[in-house]
C-alpha cells in the first residue's frame, strides 16, 4: 500500500540553514601561536619592532636630552658669572679700602678717623650688598642644577656672610688687620671658585678652555686687586711692615703665574686685547707707581702716596674688570651657541623619531588593514558561499523542473594579486567546482526523475488496463467469492495507481488526473476516503459548503488519502479516523483526529519540520513517501500541514488557502449515473439470496454518507452484481448533487462534455438500463457509455461519416512517432494539457 507520513518508524536528523555557523574544531589557548587571531598577530609584528625601535630611540633621545640639559644649565651658570664677576668686585673695592682704613686707625685712632672710616666703607658695603642681592635673583632658577654647583654656591654665601658679620670690627680696629681680610679673601676665594664651577663635559673643550680663559684673568685681576690693596694699607700706614714686602712679592709671582696661564688659554684675540690694555696710559701709570714700591739696589722700597695710588689702581682695575667681562661675555656666548645647536639637534633628532615611528605604524596600520579586511571580506565570502549561495543553488538545482538553470559563481570580493587574492580565486575555484559538481547531481537526479517518469507512466498505464481488465472481469462474474476477490484486486490497483503517482510527486512531476471544475469539499473527503484500504473506519462529521478549485482537486485527495492512511495504519482496528472541515478567516481547516499510538515531541517536531519545509529526494524519502508526498503537495499549493499530539493519538491540521477555495459552480444537467455508485436492493431477483457481501460492507440499499465509503460490492440492478467504488466515481457528475460538477481529466485530455448548446432540447436518460444482450448465463451484459449515448446523441451528427481503412504500416509509423514525440514531452516535464478529440479514450480505455 502506499506509504503515509510515517515519522513514527524512525526520526532523520537535519538542521536549517539559518542556524549553520562556523565553529572551531577545538578551544583556541592565547599561548599557542597558531590560535591567535590575525589582527592580534599582526599588531604582534608591529608592536615588537616598534617597542624595540622606541627603547633604542629612548636611550639615544635620553642621551640627547641629557646633554642638552647640562648644556642649557651650563650656559646659564656660565651667564650668571656676570653677577658672580660683579661681586667679587665690589668686595675687591670694600677688602682693599678697609685694608687701609685699618692702617690708617691703628696709626692715628681718633673718633674722628673712625667716623671717616666708615663713612668711605659705607657705599662701598652696600654696593656689595646690592651685587650680592642680584646674584641670588639671578640664581634662583639654577636652584635644581647639579650638587657640585649648589655646594659650591652655598660656600660662596656662607663665605659672605662672615664678611658681613666681620664688618663690624672695621671702625674699632679691635681684630687684627689679617683676621679681618681673610674673611674678604675665603668670600673672594669661594666666589672664583663658584664662577670656575661651570663644566661642559669631556666632549666639549672648547667650552672648557672659555670656562678656564676667564677664570684665569679673573685671578689675574684678584691678584692685582691684593697688591693693590697692600700698597694702600702701607700708604695710609705712611710705612711697611717686616712681612709685607714678603706678601708683595709672593702675590706679584702668583700674578705672573696666573697671567701666563690666561695667555696660554686665550684665543689670539683675547691675548691681542690684553695686550692693548696692558699698554693703555691708566694701566702703564698704575705700572709705574707700583715699580716704584719695588726695592732696587738694596734701598728700602717707596711708601706710595695713598690718593694717588688708590686712584691709578682703580683705574687699573677696572681696565682689568672691562677684559674680564668681554673675555666673560665670549665665553657665555659660546655657551649659549653650543646649547641652542645641542638643543636644535635634539629636537630633530626627537621629531625625527616621532615622524618615522608614526609613518612606520601608520603603514603597519595601513598594511594591517589592508589584510585584516582582506581576511575579512574573504571570511564572508567563504560563510556567505557556505551558508547562502551554495546551499541556494542546490535548493535551486534541487527544485529545478525543467532545465537545469545557469548557476552564476560570483568573482572573488579580493582582487589583489598577493596571497589573499590568490586564496580568495582559490575559494571561488573550490564554489565553482562545488556548482559545478551540483550541476552534474542535477543532470543525473533530471535524468533519474524521468526514468521515474517514464516507468511511473508506464505503469499508469499498466493499472488502467489492469482496472479495464477487472471491469470486463467483474461484468462477467457471478460467483459472490470470486467476484469479492475482483473487488480487492479491484482496490489494490487503485492503490498502485495512487503509488504510480506518488513516485510522480518524488520526480517533482505533477499528478495526470485533473479537474476541470470546481468540486465540494466533501466529495473531495469522500474521495480520499475511498483511495485507503481501511475507508470504513472514516467518520465524516461537520464539513462545510466549501468548494475546492478543479485543478488542486487530485492533489488535494491524494494529500489527505495519505494523512488518511496514516491515521488507520497507526490505531487500532476497532477505532474510527474522525475527519472535519470548517471555515476559517478566508480559507478552510480540515481536521484528521485518530485514537493511534502517538508521536514523542521529538518526533513531532521533525516531522513538522519535514511538512514545513520538503526535504530533497533520496533514500530516505522513498522509505518515507507519505510524508515527502504530503510535504511537497502542501508546498505546491501552499497548504500547510501541522501534526500535534491530541489527548489521545494524533491531530493533522490542514490549513487550506484562499487561493484553493472557490465559489459554487454552475448547477448543469445530471450526468450518466454510474453504475459503481447505484445500489438497491435488487439483487436478489438475479439468482437465489442475493450477491454476497464482504464482512463489515455496508447494506446494499446505502448510498455514500458522510464518513462511510460505499460497498465495495454494491449491486447494480443492470448487471445484477456489485461494483466497486473508486475516487473517479465519487467525484463524477452523477455521483450526487450536480453541484459537484465537472469530470475527470485524464493525460489525454478532459472528458466530454455533458453541456447542451442552446437551442438543443437534451432528452431525459432512459428510465430503464441499455444492454447488450444476455451472456451464455443467461445475465444482462452491460454497454458502456450506454447512458452518456443516450444524453449526447441528439448533439451528434445523425449519420456518421464515412471511414476508409487506412494502411496498418502508416498507422504503425504515426503511432510510432506519436508514441516517440509524446515520451520526449514527458522527458521535458510540460505542463500543458493536450485535449484529444472528444470522445477519446486513454491508454486504459477510461475517460
């Protein structure tokens, strides 16, 4: 029998498209190189060189940094020399003046003298407060400069400060003269120490040698300023003391000593500017009064007028005081020039590292891009073949009916010719292999689904004579055992006939048997429940007035027959399949309840899943060729098909759409009755106890009701047997009410007619059946067509035309090429209709 929905047997496993993802075949670990992402692998490659290129940039930028720092605080120690300068001169003035105020107090020692005293020192101690103020304004920034300086700077103030806290044992005269001048000379001492402080490093010698040049004039000038500072204190003493002429000399040797060392480290110029000065008048009369305190041939040295000598060494002094600050000023200018070069060539040497850094990871960045989207749209591309296009051309090449469409392989989404590119034209050679290998399964599954074609036909064919057959058997037999045996062999091949058109369904080819008229939706019930072999377990309870359009009529009663089927082949035999159908918003539901064994919610889920979307055909679908069949039918006419477990058994739901519904046909004149659905009562009066029915038929006198199959043996008044019932004779025009309407459409075309053209008077059928005579029993033989004879005939031509013999060789040829031309359109899966002339038989004589 044909095979149901049959999710029960077995459960087949698939998954939907939409739920396909790439997962990886195992867990990625962070510290396996191979797992890492691309991007996190080339920000790897471009993260490392640049890390390492910044280390190496940072310790060359630090080293310039640095040497530029100790140049920049090298040019300023160097500049705040001019202040240092400034006040080892005014304490030069205050040490050398207060030399001879001492001398003059201790030689006279008046109140007087000492008012005078410190009257003359006064404006010489705040000038050197003044310069002492400035210098520390000017040394406040280098307060963060490098510890020898500040130790240095901090000797130089503490040094000062005895000097002012000395001052005032000056005007009593109460301290020795040396006491009270060491305090000037370690202050003087700590000053040229801290101007002689500044070091450029051993890279810069030039610097060095700047630093050293006026560092050696300022102790030129020093020595100068001691001698000078002597002289004085002898002047005023009007005398010289046992050691002073010791003091004169040794200090005289030391200013040698520091002169030739100045002109060893100046530059020409430098010594060419000394020389100048050295011969400037004021500096020779300073020369000559101090020449004349030398001792000479054993005579005692000349005490030296103090107004005069103080006036020609001061102008001495500041000669010397004007080479300092220029030799100063040169050296401060070199300073400045070599810092500003130094920090010039540090900012390039910064700004050119920041440059290439961020060119080189603009370009990493760029690169890195450029081949992560590369990667990127070649993933999509891949998942997009994968999940999209691919499987829609096997959907396509899978549902194709006719030809086999032209799959179009789009071009690689990387067009660049480096590695990427080449792996993306590698996946499109893998799709284009794919489709290709597609079109080939198509090819074949075409050439396959026209073999089903070919044999299904054929055995259409064979079952119509086979039922041809078992008419003319039926019409001759009168034994009730044999002719109940007829009947099943009867039933049996309606099932292979329904089976034959199953395997037309599984070769995505439509059903043969068509209806040219709208049809009630009970026939269309009624008609399903006499295609299964268990129809009298039917119940047909409320069904609506609905109307099915004519050409879903036969798919329509082959979809519910195997939902039909399925329901009694799984319940119990002594249960009933109760079927209703009811309108719904613009469609119709039809409702097929059984008391079987049931479905698990798995199961029920994938055989929902199996209606809402057809599987392709394969092995499993021909184990399971109800549900395909039913699947695809849905789908066809875009039914939809639900199972759900009831409280006992299974419910199929069958929604029905507007576009199959239509509106009541025209109401015509009733057709032929057909012999296999008029029953009575009759039978009797051709032998003794009347024909024998199987057990559990229905009585002979009923007609199809609602739920009930009529007998398959019912008695036919004419013949004086039963005939079974088939789908054809409940749907045919005389099966009840005209409203049904229409006829059975064969492959060859619809059947004649029954309208009547106007003007025509179209007699009533006879009242009683035609035959053909009695059998050597002694029955009536029946005429086929006898009572669509009767109704046509007045619209035949009352003489029929005359017919010549033709030759049987033409004959064979035409039928030969007919027969060759009619297999080439099956091959192509037409779906047009070709009417034959009216009147025409099918291959099985059956209209």
């Amino acid at each position: 029998m044909g095979a149901g929905p049959d999710p029960r047997q077995g459960e087949q496993g698939g998954r939907s498209r939409g739920t396909v993802r790439v997962v990886p075949h195992r867990r990625r670990s962070p510290f396996r190189l191979r797992d890492w992402r691309m991007r996190t692998k080339l920000a790897t490659v471009l993260v490392i060189p640049s890390v390492a290129f910044l280390v190496l940039a940072g310790v060359q930028t630090a080293a310039l940094v640095g040497q530029t720092t100790a140049l920049s605080d090298f040019a300023r120690q160097v500049g705040i020399g001019r202040q240092i300068t400034t006040v080892v001169d005014r304490l030069q003035q205050e040490r050398d003046r207060s030399a001879g105020e001492l001398a003059e107090l201790r030689r006279a020692g008046s109140e007087a003298d000492r008012d005078a005293a410190v009257s003359a020192l006064r404006p010489l101690q705040a000038a050197t407060d003044q310069a002492v103020s400035e210098l520390r304004g000017a040394a406040q920034p280098l307060a963060d400069a490098d510890a020898s300086w500040r130790v240095a700077y901090g000797e130089a103030l503490e040094a000062y400060d005895q000097v002012v806290y000395i001052r005032a044992a000056v005007p009593p005269a109460v301290l020795n003269s040396d006491t009270i001048l060491s305090n000037y000379h370690r202050a003087i001492e700590a000053l040229l120490n801290l101007l002689a402080e500044p070091s450029p490093g051993e890279q810069q010698p030039v610097l060095t040698d700047a630093v050293l040049r006026y560092v050696q004039l300022a102790r030129v000038k020093e020595l100068s300023s001691r001698i000078r500072g002597q002289l004085y204190a002898a002047a005023r003493a009007g005398r010289y003391d046992l050691d002073d002429q010791v003091t004169l000399t040794d200090l005289r040797a030391q200013q040698l000593a520091a002169l030739g060392a100045f002109r060893v480290a100046a530059t020409n110029d430098q010594v060419r500017l000394y020389d100048r000065t050295s011969v400037d008048p004021a500096f020779v009369a300073a020369m000559k009064l101090e020449e004349k305190s030398l001792p000479t041939g054993g005579a005692r040295a000349e005490v030296l007028p103090a107004p005069q000598w103080w006036a020609a060494s001061e102008q001495r002094q500041e000669l010397l005081r004007q080479l300092e600050a220029r030799v100063l000023d040169d050296a401060v200018t070199r300073a400045d020039t070599v810092s500003g070069d130094r920090l010039r060539t540090t900012l390039l040497v910064v700004g050119g590292i920041v440059v290439v850094l961020g060119l080189a990871v603009l370009l990493a960045l760029l690169i890195g891009r450029s081949i992560a989207n590369s990667m990127q749209r070649l993933r999509g591309q891949a998942l997009r073949i994968a999940q999209v296009e691919l499987p829609d051309a096997l959907d396509r090449l899978r549902s194709v009916q006719g030809g086999v469409p032209t799959i179009d392989v789009p071009p690689p989404v990387v067009r660049s010719s480096d590695e990427i590119g080449e792996l993306a034209e590698a996946f499109v050679a893998v799709h284009r292999s794919a489709v290709s290998v597609a079109v080939e399964q198509a090819e074949t599954r075409r050439t396959v689904n026209a073999m089903f074609v070919n044999l299904a036909r054929r055995s259409q064919v064979l079952v119509e004579r086979q039922l041809e057959l078992l008419d003319d058997l039926e019409r001759e037999e009168a034994d009730p055992d044999q002719l109940e045996n007829l009947f099943k062999l009867d039933h049996l091949a309606a099932r292979m006939r329904r089976n034959d058109e199953s395997l037309l369904v599984l070769a995505g080819t439509e059903s043969t048997r068509r209806w040219n008229r709208p049809v009630g939706l009970g026939a269309v019930l009624l008609a399903a429940s006499a295609e299964i072999e268990q129809y009298q377990r039917v119940r047909r309870e409320s069904v609506a007035d609905l109307y099915v359009v004519g050409h879903a009529v036969g798919e329509l009663v082959h979809l519910l027959a195997e939902l039909l089927e399925n329901a009694t082949a799984f319940s119990r035999p002594d249960t009933v399949v109760r079927v209703g159908a009811r309108a719904e918003g613009h469609g119709a539901v039809v409702e097929i309840v059984d008391q079987g064994l049931g479905m698990s919610p798995a199961a029920l889920e994938q055989a929902n899943t199996v209606l809402a979307s057809p599987p392709a055909a394969d092995v499993a679908a021909s184990e399971r060729m109800g549900l395909f069949v039913v699947s695809h039918l849905a789908a066809r006419h875009g039914i939809r098909v639900r199972l759900s477990g009831g409280a006992q058994g299974l419910l199929a739901r069958i929604d029905l759409p507007a576009a199959l519904l239509a509106a009541a046909p025209p109401a015509e004149l009733d057709g032929p009755v057909s012999p296999r659905m008029l029953t009575t009562a009759v039978a009797g009066a051709t032998r003794p106890g009347g024909p024998r029915r199987p057990a559990g038929a229905p009585a002979p006198t009923e007609l199809p009701v609602a739920g009930r199959r009529p007998d398959p043996a019912p008695v036919v008044p004419v013949q004086g047997r039963p005939v079974p019932v088939r789908a054809e004779d409940v749907l045919s025009p005389a099966a009840g009410a005209p409203a049904a309407g229409g006829g059975w459409w064969s492959r060859q075309g619809p059947a004649p007619s029954a309208a009547v053209p106007a003007g025509d008077v179209t007699p009533a059928p006879p009242a009683t059946p035609v035959i053909g005579g009695t059998n050597e029993r002694g029955l009536p033989v029946r005429v086929p067509m006898a009572q669509l004879s009767a109704v046509t005939e007045p619209a035949r031509p009352e003489v029929a035309a005359a017919r010549d013999d033709p030759d049987p060789e033409a004959v064979g040829g035409m039928l030969s090429r007919l027969y060759s031309g009619v297999r080439r359109a099956e091959a192509e899966e037409t779906r047009e209709i070709i009417l034959p002339p009216s009147g025409g038989h099918s291959e099985g004589g059956r209209q």
